[in-house]
C-alpha cells in the first residue's frame, strides 16, 4: 500500500516569542514494512538532523529571532507492507537495541496499585512465554477500561490519570497498556505515527504499541493498536518509537515569551 500524508502544525502566539527549540520526530522510519518514497520537512529555518537513542531521525529546530508564528509541515509518501500477525523484523535505523530497555516504566506509564490490581489476572504470572493473544485480551481490557473521548486528557496526563478517569485517547490507550506490561515486567514500547482510517475520511496522528512475544512460532516484536483492539497492518506509517509519548512525540520543544499559543494541527493520510 502507498499513503500520501501531509501532516501541518501551525503556532501562532499572543506576542512574539523570543527563543524557541523543537524537537522534531517527523520522518517516518525506514524499517522492513515500510519504506519511504519521498518525504520533505518545510520548517521555516534551517535545522539539525540526527538520529536519536531509539533510532528515530530527528531534526532539531532553533529560533531566537522574535516572531509571533511557526509553522512546521511534513508530507510525502510512504510505501508499507502487510506484517504478519503485526511482527516485526528489525529496529529500524541504528544497532539492536536489547528489548529489556522497554521494562523500565516512566513518569507517564508507572504502574501504580490500581493498576497492577487491574491487570494482574490478564496477563501469565509469571509472564514467561507470553502470546499475542494474551496481549490482544490486554488491550481489550485497556480499551474498556479506559472509554475514548477526544479532550478528556491532555499530554501531560499519565496511565494514573486516565485509568482512574475512564476515559482518554490513544496516547492514554497505549500508556495505560505500557503500565501493565512493565507491571509484569514485558517488554512494551510506544509508537507514534499515521493511520489511514480506510472509509474516506482524513487519516489521523495516531498513536499505539510494541511489546515483545515468545509465540510456538516467532520471538520478537508485536504492534497493537490498543485504541482499535487490532494488530497493525499496512495502514500504518511508524514515525518514531519510544518509552512514551514524551520519547516519541512528533513535535517536542520549550519557548521563551510569546504570550498566548493558538496550537492548529491538521493531517491528511490517502491511501492508494
């Protein structure tokens, strides 16, 4: 499948701000069920490219001439391939990395004790040989207990704060279920991206998981969508992997001045 995205963020600011640094996770990754076809970042200054600990291609964009709007726009085409059953065959750019990096929970998805109450019978204790339906019965469980509702939480809203209210997007979905895993201590990572909904509508960002499964006939890497209780198929474009949403935002970045910030972001995914 081929997906034309266009992804546009614009900032405009009650008064001008006088410095600002963004971290942008913009370019999807080059791993064995996607590949780019063409792809440009329009950013209003020239910035810095990299690749980041989890294999990400970044840029670093820095501003400190006064102004009172940025806009940063990505697009271009992707190419992805069907994965089976949502496996994975590689990390992407850079080395390996060892899954055991992905156990270690973080202010967003820390297991408190509700959350360890609620998933301590939905997953094998100890969690030696997990499956992919085990998981899959996770995300249900997730989805139900946490109800989507846009506006419900913010970015700054941990697993905590959208399990005890119930409700919550996909960023809450996939901490939620990060949370349990690193409860059991499986390895789990958060996934930012695009999916092309496939009934005509705009594509969306989109956010959703990796965790690690030992099935009688594969060892590695799934990716489930907890918000649509599905594995990934090829509607998905992977832009950046991470511990949570902080390690695998899009756009990451701090200001100085500026005044009031009017956030407007639209993204446009068509498949073909």
């Amino acid at each position: 499948m081929q997906l034309a995205i266009r992804h546009e963020t614009h900032y405009r600011y009650s008064s001008p701000f006088n410095y600002t640094i963004q971290q942008l996770r913009l370019t999807p990754r080059t791993e064995s069920q996607q590949r780019i076809l063409s792809w440009q970042v329009d950013l209003p200054s020239s910035s810095q490219a990299y690749t980041d600990a989890y294999g990400n291609f970044s840029h670093m964009l820095t501003l400190n001439i006064p102004q009172d709007h940025l806009s940063i726009i990505a697009h271009g085409h992707v190419e992805t391939v069907f994965p089976y059953r949502g496996r994975l065959f590689d990390n992407g750019h850079g080395a390996p990395m060892s899954p055991q990096i992905f156990t270690a929970s973080t202010r967003l998805t820390e297991p408190t004790p509700a959350i360890i109450a609620f998933c301590r019978h939905l997953l094998p204790n100890p969690p030696q040989h997990i499956h992919t339906h085990h998981l899959m019965t996770l995300a249900e469980h997730v989805f139900g207990a946490v109800a989507y509702q846009s506006g419900a939480t913010n970015v700054d809203s941990t697993a905590h704060d959208a399990f005890a209210l119930g409700q919550g997007v996909c960023q809450d979905h996939a901490h939620l279920f990060l949370a349990c895993c690193h409860a059991k201590g499986i390895s789990a990572r958060y996934v930012s991206g695009y999916i092309d909904p496939g009934n005509g509508n705009h594509g969306a960002s989109h956010a959703w998981v990796d965790a690690w499964v030992d099935d009688p006939d594969f060892s590695g890497w799934i990716s489930i969508d907890v918000t649509h209780k599905r594995l990934m198929t090829d509607a998905y474009c992977r832009l950046a992997i991470g511990r949570d949403y902080e390690s695998a935002a899009p756009i990451h970045g701090v200001r100085s001045g500026g005044g009031e910030e009017h956030l407007s972001v639209s993204v446009w995914v068509q498949a073909s």
